[in-house]
C-alpha cells in the first residue's frame, strides 16, 4: 500500500506522488520566537518529526525545512517590555526551542531559515507582487488584493463573505478590500527596520514562508504542514501570494493538526491555559512529553492533564523495561538462528504498522502495535532458552520501529552508557564478594541516583531504568 495523507486543500486522502518521484519536499511553519513554545505548539513539531522519519524509512529522500519568525509584533513587544532588542529576544527563545525539541527527540531540520535572514530576497518578490498587479502601496505601507485570486479561500473551504467574517480584521482605511493582507509594513517610531522602496519597515508574516520555502524547496512543494490555526489565514495567504509570483501550484498536499487542549479549551498564550515543554520537562521526562503528543491521531485534538501524563509515563516504562530485559538477556543467550514462529509473528507487527502509518500517519495505531511487540519481547525473553538469533531480530524490530521512527526507545550513545552500568555492577558484585558492603552499597545508591534499578536473579544480577 502506498503512502495515504489526507489533504486539506482536497478534503480527502490521497496517496503521495512527488514533485520527483523517490523526493519529498517538505515544509513545517516553526515558532514565532518570543517565549517558550507551549505543548500545543510542539505537536506540531514531534508529529511531523515522526512523518520525516517514516517517509524516510519508506525509503524516500526527504528535505524538511522549518522556519523561525524572528520579528513580529510579538518581538517587538517583548523587546520593549524587557528593555532588549528583537534579535536578543529571538536569539534567546531560538536556543530555548533547540533545547526543548533535542530533548523531545525532534531531529533538526535540514535548513531552519530565520525570516529576517531573507529580506532582501522578501523585498523583491514583493516588488514583483505590485509589478504584476497582485499588491499596491499605501503610504509605506504594501498590501496583496486577495480578491484578485479567483480561488482565494480554497485551502479553508469558506466563502469570501465568511472569510471577512471570522477573519477579525482590523480596519484599515488605507486597504482596497477588508481581506487584503500586509506584505510590508511601515515602520513604527522605535521598531526594527530595514530600508525598501517603499520607505523602512519590516515583511509582512506570510511572506516570510512563501519566499523561504521556494528559496529551499522550489517553486512547488510536496508537504507543507502546520498546526489547524494556520490554515487561515497564514496558509491561505501563503497559496495566494505564492501562486501569484510563480503561476504554479504551491504545494500538492497540505497537512494540518489539530490542536492540544486543557480544560476543554484550545491551549492557546492568548487564553492563558498553556503548559511549556520547559516546565513540563522538569515533572516528567521528555521521551513521555513525545509520546503524550502522537498517542492520538493528528487531526483529533489531544487533552492534556496529570492523569493522562502519568498514565503514558507508565506504559513508557513497560517499553523500557521489554528493551532493558531483551537487551541483558542477549548477555547469556543461547547461539543460534531466529526463530521462525517469531520471525512470522514480527513480519505480521511489521506489516501492521505500516498500514497504520500508511493510513494517513496514524500514530495511535502503530503505538498499538509497538505494545504488542512488547508483549511479544516480554514473552520471549521470559522463556528459559531463547536463541540470539531470536533476540537480534526483536531488538532489530524494536530499534527501526519504536526507536528511529516514532522515537521513544533511547539510541543513541546507550551502548556505552549501558557499558558504564554493567562496569557498576560487576564492581559492585567484586565488592560484596570481598565483603566490602560499604562500597557495594554506595555503588547501588550511585546507580539509583542514575535511575537503575538492581533485582537478583537466579541468572545474575539484572538492572532496569526506573
């Protein structure tokens, strides 16, 4: 089966055929850099990770842009209040994303284009815009005639009387039409600048991805993606404007997910409810945040509570605790071939989770069966002689599946921190054959303040991450 993404832009799945076939081109609208992102905010980032690494896995060479708007009216106003500059504003929360997504397991993109990087290249599309008759100048100021565009309003499906209705435009006498967006914007006394032909100022928002994107990714792109909000009218504007400099489709699929909410509500800064990754990352460990954020389908909205957290934090342990004891049972495995009953059984799992993730990335669904790979490692481990063939094929399943494609098993540098515990343990168990119990004591509380583990068994002293 190939891969089935549904559209928003057609309404429908549809399977994935490329610009260039074997290619995907990807593009994932980023934060705007003023604060902390929220919870809300990363499931967009861990989702689209987790589409990236199955895309890749299936084979595809995937180019995946994502882009920091690092000046905004939100900058500036945080800039003013702490008495800084927006670029020391946008530095500052650059380096706090960085930290929160490397800790969610989310691999950094190929290119992170910042905005104010591009405004030269900004200027001359908007340049072209007015040539071409799409945008006009009004005192400084430059606006697209969104009405310009016969099939304005065809990513969001509404009706342009609707648009102007739930768009919550600011009245703007200067504006031909109440749906014309800014694609540059005078500058204000005091606001960062840069010089133009139409006076200082800075770009508009949606100007920013169409001229990024296209500089990364070309004129088309297969998969731009972003969280429900941006649909309208950041998206919108993005087809239209992008559309209208090139003649081309701007993207062939568009993917949007839905939000995460507490207390009923969208989480949202403006509403107050929201819950940072930093601050969520000092109650539970991160790998538990990445999983809270694909344990639904994307576009079915997530509700966050402590319940919820604590409930997922304990089946992350069930997952740890099957690779823990898989890996330290291939310690005193019998040589030997994979056996067959349980290759059959991981060719099924395997299948399984590819037809949930080609089902429109459905990440509840392959967690569904990762658990059942987990039941299958805690079967067989459990078994008195077991072949390393066997667990070499386990742990091979384990690895691809639960550990490069939806993130949540630690792989990298495990081996030589495993190293470093078992060199714990087997001087621990020097020292308690030496009768050197204060020793053997304190290694056992060095390897607890790392988060082991110690249980003795007939087979030798096992260790497991709490």
């Amino acid at each position: 089966m190939s891969v089935q993404i549904y559209n928003t832009l057609t309404r429908k799945k549809e399977p994935l055929e490329t610009v260039h076939p074997g290619k995907v081109n990807m593009y994932v609208c980023g934060p705007t850099v003023y604060n902390y992102i929220h919870i809300g905010n990363a499931r967009v980032f861990v989702f689209f990770d987790v589409v990236r690494r199955y895309l890749q896995y299936k084979g595809y060479d995937v180019k995946y842009v994502q882009n920091f708007t690092d000046v905004d009216d939100k900058l500036i106003r945080t800039a003013n209040e702490e008495g800084t500059t927006v670029p020391e504003v946008a530095e500052r929360y650059i380096r706090a994303y960085f930290e929160d997504m490397d800790a969610l397991g989310v691999r950094r993109a190929d290119v992170h284009p910042r905005a104010t990087e591009h405004i030269p290249d900004m200027i001359e599309a908007i340049r072209e815009l007015i040539d071409k008759g799409w945008a006009y100048e009004r005192d400084g100021d430059v606006y697209y005639r969104a009405l310009k565009k016969d099939d304005y309003g065809k990513l969001s499906h509404q009706a342009i009387a609707d648009l102007k209705a739930g768009a919550r435009i600011e009245v703007n006498e200067r504006k031909e039409h109440p749906l014309d967006f800014a694609l540059w914007k005078k500058a204000k006394p005091g606001e960062i600048k840069w010089d133009s032909p139409w006076g200082e100022g800075r770009p508009g928002w949606h100007i920013e991805c169409s001229v990024m994107s296209r500089k990364y990714l070309g004129e088309t792109l297969d998969i731009h993606a972003g969280g429900k909000d941006l649909c309208f009218p950041h998206h919108e504007n993005e087809i239209a404007q992008s559309e209208a400099l090139t003649g081309k489709p701007f993207a062939r699929y568009w993917m949007h997910n839905e939000f995460v909410n507490m207390g009923g509500e969208k989480m949202s800064k403006s509403l107050g409810n929201i819950v940072t990754v930093y601050d969520l990352r000092k109650r539970y460990p991160a790998r538990v945040i990445r999983y809270f954020l694909i344990s639904a389908h994307y576009r079915n909205p997530i509700q966050f509570s402590e319940e919820v957290m604590d409930q997922l934090k304990n089946g992350l342990e069930r997952i740890d605790n099957a690779w823990f004891n898989l890996r330290h049972r291939m310690t005193a495995a019998t040589e030997g071939p994979a056996d067959p009953a349980v290759k059959e059984q991981l060719s099924s799992l395997t299948a399984q989770f590819e037809a949930a993730m080609d089902d429109d990335m459905n990440t509840a669904n392959a967690l569904s069966v990762l658990f059942e790979a987990v039941k299958l490692v805690n079967e067989t481990v459990a078994q008195p002689v077991v072949t390393l063939g066997t667990l070499e094929a386990l742990k091979e399943w384990m690895t691809t599946f639960g550990g490069e494609i939806l993130g949540l098993i630690e792989l990298e540098g495990e081996d030589a921190l495993d190293r470093e515990i078992e060199a714990l343990i087997e001087e621990r168990q020097q020292a308690r054959k030496r009768r050197d119990f204060a020793r053997a004591d304190a290694i056992r509380d060095q390897l607890a303040a790392m988060g082991i583990l110690l249980e003795d068994t007939p087979q030798g002293v096992r260790w497991r991450r709490k």
